[in-house]
C-alpha cells in the first residue's frame, strides 16, 4: 500500500496553432517507499512534465497516481518539490524560508525553530540563519531548498535538475548530501538530471525516457547510490561496472538526440 | 552664445584639471584595476567633483551675468552703462551748421532722474540733455530747443564728427545713436552683458526673496502654506490612487473576469495624460481641492492599478508551486508569496506615481487655484516677479527630489529584496 505507483500517465498539451504535443505516452511506474529514482533523457522528454503531473501542478490528460493508497489530485504537503533554482523567497531570511511548511500548518513557534535548526545543522547552514537569501552562494541556496523541503517532512521529493546550475565541486558535494539525506531520512526522491554521472550516482533504479513521445525507454537497478551513501563519490566513479554503464547509456541516449535531430532537419 | 561658450569652456577646462589631480593622487580601488571601462555600465559611476563643479557653475554663471553681490566684480559680466555721457551732433539748415552737446544721464530703472540742466551753449543749434534708464533706449528731439528746428529744414548730419543719413548708426563710446527715419537720434545706452532683473534676478535677490516670502507670505498665505497645500494634496490624491489602484491591479492579476473587464478602461486611461484631465476636472469638480484630489486620484490610480498587476503576474511560477508543495492554502500563498513578490514593483509604481503627481499638482494649480506652488509662480509671472518665479521652480525642484529621495529610501528599507529574485 505505502509508495507511489504510476499508472498509464499520458500527457497532450494542446498548442495555440491548432496542433499538439504528446508529452507523455502511456508511462507507468512503481515505487517502493524509500526508493530513489534518477530519471535521464535527452532534453523534451517529458522529464519535467512527468515531475509536475506527480507534484499535482499539472493533471494528466489520461492515467492516474496512487500515493500510499489514496489517488493524487493538485500539489500537497506529502510530495515536496526542489525545483532548479530561484524557487526560494527572496524577502524571507533562511530560517524563514527553511520554517515556511511548518509556519502554513500553524506548527507552535518553538516546535518549528527547533526543526529549523536541526535541518540547518544538517545542511551546514548554521551561520546563515538570518541572512538573506540573496546573499548566498548558488551552492548555499540549494542547500537552502533542500533543508526547506525537508523540514515539511513530505513522503515524496520531486528533483528537478536541482544541482543543474551548481559548478562541478559544489555539485559533488550536494550529490553526496543528497544520499546522505536520502540514507537518513529514507524519502522517496525522485530525481532529474542531465548528467549521465549523477544519475548512475543518485539512482537505486535509473529511468532514462524517449521523446516524441515522451515514454520509458529503458530501467536500471544500480548498485553505486548504495555504495555512495558513505564513500568517496570519486572511489564510486572508479567501479568498472560504473564506466561500463555511463558509456552504455552515453550511447543510448546520443542516438536518441541524433534521431531527433535528423527529425528536425527533415521536418525543415 | 558667451555664456555657453563659457560653460563648454568650464566643462573642459574643470574636465583636464580634475583627471591631471585624480591621477596623481590615484587611489588603487578596485574600479581602477579594469582595464575594460568603456562601454562597462558598471565602470561608469558619477564623479563627484564634476557633480559639484557642475552646481557651482551654474551659480557663478548665474551670478556673473545678474552682476550678483555674492561674486567678486572682476568676475562679473560687463555690465549695463551708468552714469554721464555726452556726445556732439552737428545740424544743417540750409547753408548754415551749428554743433551742439547732448549731456546723457544713464540711471538705475528704480530710481527716477529728471534730465539735468545745461547751458544752452553758443550758435543756433542749442546743447540738450536727456535721462534714460539702465537698458532702455530714449529718442531725443535734439533740435526742439534749437533756434533753427525741422520745420526750418534742419537736419542733424554729423553725430561727433561723422556723417550720418537717417537708419545710420553711430558708436559713441558709451552708447549707439541711431538716427532714425525723421531724422531724430535714438539713444542705446550700452547694454553689457548682463541680464535685466525683470528677466533673471541675481541669486541673492531670489534668496532675499525666499526670505521674504516664508515671513510674509504671497497671496494670504505663507510660503509654508503653498507648498504644504500642494503636497496636502498629492499625499492625499495618491494616498486614495494606491487605495483603489493596488487592490485593483491585484484583482486584475488574479482573475480573468477582473483582468477582462478592466483591461480596455486601464490601457485606455494609461496613455491619457493627467494634464489633459484638468479641464475636465476644473468642470465637474471646480478649482477647490476636491477637484485638485480627484485629478491626482486618477493620475496615481492607473499607475498603481499597473504596477499592481504587474507584480502579480510577475510572480515565478515555481515560487507559487514551491509554496503549495509546501501546503499552502491560496490565502497563505496570497500573503506570503505573492503580496511580498509584487511589493518591490509596487513601491517603483508608487515613485513613478509620486513624480507624476507632484508634476500634475503643480501644473493644475497653474490653471487655477488659491493656493499652491503652482499658483504661487502663475501669479508671480503676471506681475513680472522673475525672482518669485524662479524661486518657485527652485522649491518645486527640490521638493520633488526630495519626494524621490524619500521614496527610494523606503524601498531600500522595505523591500530590500528588490531585483534579487
Ligand atoms: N505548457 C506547455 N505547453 C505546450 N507544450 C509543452 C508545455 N510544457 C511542455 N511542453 C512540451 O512537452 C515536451 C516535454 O517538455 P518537458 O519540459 O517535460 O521536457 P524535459 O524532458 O523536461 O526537457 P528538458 O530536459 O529540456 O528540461 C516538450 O516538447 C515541450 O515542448
Ligand atoms: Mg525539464
């Protein structure tokens, strides 16, 4: 009963010119509690369109999803979003920003303050609390956007590209939080990503989708994410299991840009 | 054209002496270490003595063609011819030429002076004198008292020394005579360089004049009391613009219905210029303040109704996601999202609005009213009162910066986040 499952999603969105685009094409999935889902595909997918139809902002034009047993319908509390960047609010310091969930329940000021606080110890925001968001280091505000989304305690956590803007340190860095909180918390993440890396590294299972229509196109069971949980992401890197894969999907994925691409031309 | 060329030449001159002791005294600050500063937006920040000697260069121009108090006389433009002078002219009548002296008494406008007398001289063409007041010019009938006059056939055709015909012009040293077409010589005095105080008073006579007025008052009322009326009234026409035009925009931002049913009357009214609802006003609503506060009502109402919607639907989208993944309801996500997104659009809005206002306010008290700055300067100008004119665009320009200054200093305070999104 506990866990999301996804059932023959699709997705159409109609274009103002008259024609239209098929998102989505018949997607079904399963996830167990706890699981942690990286999703791969080359860009127009339908990656995000996936994620805003679980997050509740987008309803499906077919198919439905079953959360712990009761149907989805519109955003909630219970699947908590990180989106890219600039999702956090500005005129709020961190702390602020960290306690918004807790604040729209109504939780008791010192209930809330002490969530806050163990989430900014978690994070490594301490010294920041009451500095605005503004001030801080792209690297900082996913920290930020991370610890807020935590701190609603959501069943679900939907990832859109969250480390997409972050440089390659900063990035490994936060790939390493993310399973760390992954382990400790034990969430349900679902994740996207562009980089093939990442998403050996943050996947239990990897999905990597088609587009046109957007569909899943093949699924992995990976041992690295386990793996990472306490070791040097580096080391994990170094699996020759890990080079195989990244090169196997490498492919996968180049040919599928390729087609799309010779598509286009011909289209033209 | 000189005070022009003076200024171009002060521009240029403070431009080479400023950079030659910026340079050697040059402070190793981080601007200093671009070596790309043109076309760097950012490199390009106000220098502040050009600020200064840009004032102080407008004053010493001001003063230096007024002959003001507060300058040193060498540095005064020459001025307008004060005092005596005297020129020759030589008439003809028939065969016979006498030459006569004509004493010219040059005098301040303000103080009145009878022609002195002279001696009538010898021969028949009979010395005369005359009073003409600083930049003003006086014809004299130099043969009046002449034995032999016009009638006689008299005719002058020398003014000292040298031929002249009717439309001649002769430089006299500290005047022009020109002989005009009956052949009676118009006196110029020199004027200089200097402007009339009918059209630019020295800035002490406008300063003197502030003084005055803020004691004594113009019209029944202090100078307090004219401008308090006219920022009375753009707080309040602005302060019931932001009442109506922010819930207003609001809705329009938010609902279709709304968005739909006002959108043709806002884009409709935006481009309208509030100057050109003053008849309109004037005639509904007459000159008092009740008409005064509904233009200035309107003025800020469409400008706040703007900014309003604007700020609303300029909300990221992922703001408003991310706070309902986070469980909020539309009204928290009303107050805790979209009321704070939109502020800093707001508080620009209502500085564009306070600028608009405080321009309408004065205008419309132009056209009428009893008091106000506006008014003050439209009656000032009808009796020539160059300095009250002056003074007044001087408050106006200061209070309105003043209102700016104001405006972006709350929005540095209250909306720190603005452009950080
Ligand atoms: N609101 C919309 N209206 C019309 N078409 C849309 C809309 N949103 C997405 N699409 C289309 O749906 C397809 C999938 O878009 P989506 O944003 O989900 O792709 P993605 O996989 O997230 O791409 P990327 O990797 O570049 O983020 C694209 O072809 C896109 O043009
Ligand atoms: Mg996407």
């Amino acid at each position: 009963m506990s866990g999301l499952s996804i059932q023959s999603i699709s997705m159409r969105f109609d274009l103002p010119n008259g024609g239209h685009v098929q998102a989505l094409q018949d997607v079904s999935l399963d996830l167990k509690a706890g699981e942690l889902l990286s999703v791969l595909g080359p860009s127009g997918c339908g990656k995000t369109t996936l994620l805003n139809i679980v997050a509740g902002f987008l309803a499906p034009t077919d198919g439905k999803m079953i959360l712990n047993g009761h149907e989805i319908n519109g955003p909630d509390a219970e699947r908590g979003m990180v989106f890219q960047q600039g999702a956090l609010f500005e005129w709020m310091s961190v702390r602020e920003n960290v306690g918004f969930g807790p604040s729209m329940k109504g939780m008791p000021k010192t209930d809330k303050a002490e969530i806050v606080d163990h989430l900014l110890d978690v994070v490594g925001l301490q010294d920041f609390k009451e500095k605005a968001v503004y001030e801080l280091s792209g690297g900082m505000q996913q920290r930020v956007a991370l610890a807020r989304c935590l701190a609603n305690d959501p069943d679900v956590i939907l990832m859109d590209e969250p480390l997409g803007a972050l440089d390659a340190l900063t990035r490994e860095k936060m790939q390493s939080l993310v399973l760390k909180l992954w382990k400790e918390t034990g969430k349900t993440i679902i994740l996207i990503t562009h980089s093939v890396e990442e998403a050996l590294l943050l996947g239990e299972r990897l999905l990597v989708m088609a587009p046109r229509p957007g569909r899943i196109h093949k699924e992995y069971r990976l041992p690295f994410a386990e793996m990472g949980v306490d070791a040097d992401l580096r080391e994990v890197k170094k699996h020759p299991e890990f080079a195989e894969r990244r090169e196997e999907i490498l492919g996968m994925i180049w040919d599928m840009e390729e087609e799309i691409m010779g598509r286009t031309e011909a289209a033209t | 054209m000189i005070p022009f060329l003076i200024y171009v030449a002060i521009f240029v001159i403070a431009f080479f002496v400023v950079t030659k002791i910026a340079q050697r005294s040059a402070i190793a600050d981080y601007g200093s270490l671009k070596t790309v500063t043109f076309g760097d937006e950012s490199a390009v920040t106000p220098n502040r003595a050009a600020s200064v000697i840009s004032i102080l260069t407008i004053f010493l121009l001001w003063g230096m063609f007024t002959g003001s108090a507060l300058l040193p006389k060498f540095l005064h433009a020459p001025g307008p011819f004060e005092g005596t002078g005297t020129f020759e002219y030589t008439a003809q009548a028939g065969n016979e030429r006498d030459t006569a002296t004509v004493t010219v008494v040059v005098h301040p406008i303000d103080t009145p002076t009878e022609a002195p007398e002279v001696a009538p001289g010898d021969g028949w063409a009979k010395d005369d004198s005359v009073a003409i007041g600083m930049w003003r010019s006086g014809l004299l009938r130099v043969d009046r008292n002449d034995e032999l006059g016009r009638g006689d056939g008299a005719a002058v055709i020398e003014i000292n020394g040298s031929k002249v015909q009717p439309g001649d012009t002769v430089d006299v040293g500290f005047a022009t005579v020109t002989i005009s077409d009956k052949g009676t010589p118009n006196i110029q005095p020199d004027k200089g360089w200097q402007m009339e105080p009918i059209w630019l008073p020295a800035p002490e006579a406008v300063v003197k004049r502030i003084g005055e007025i803020a004691s004594e008052g113009f019209r029944g009322s202090t100078l307090w009391e004219h401008l308090g009326y006219s920022l009375f009234r753009v707080v309040v026409g602005f302060f019931f613009g932001a009442l109506v035009g922010i819930p207003l925009g609001y809705a329009m931002g938010l609902s279709n219905w709304f968005r739909g049913w006002f959108d043709p009357i806002v884009e409709f009214m935006r481009p309208v210029p509030p100057l050109a609802l003053i008849p309109l006003v004037i005639i509904w609503a007459g000159i008092g303040e009740t008409g005064k506060i509904i233009l200035l009502f309107l003025a800020a109402l469409w400008i706040m109704a703007i900014a309003a919607r604007s700020g609303v639907s300029g909300v990221k989208i992922s703001k408003v996601h991310a706070a309902y993944s986070l469980g909020a309801s539309k009204a928290q996500i009303m107050r805790h999202v979209i009321v704070p997104n939109s502020l800093p659009e707001i508080f620009t809005g209502a500085r564009v609005a306070m600028g608009v206002c405080w321009g309408t306010v004065v205008a419309a008290e132009l056209v009428a009213a009893e008091q106000g700055a506006g008014m003050m300067i439209m009656v000032a100008s009808k009796f020539q009162n160059t300095d009250i004119v002056i003074m007044g665009i001087i408050l106006i320009g200061i209070i309105g910066f003043g209102i700016d200054m104001l405006m972006r200093w709350a929005e540095r305070i209250l909306v720190p986040w603005k452009g950080k999104g």
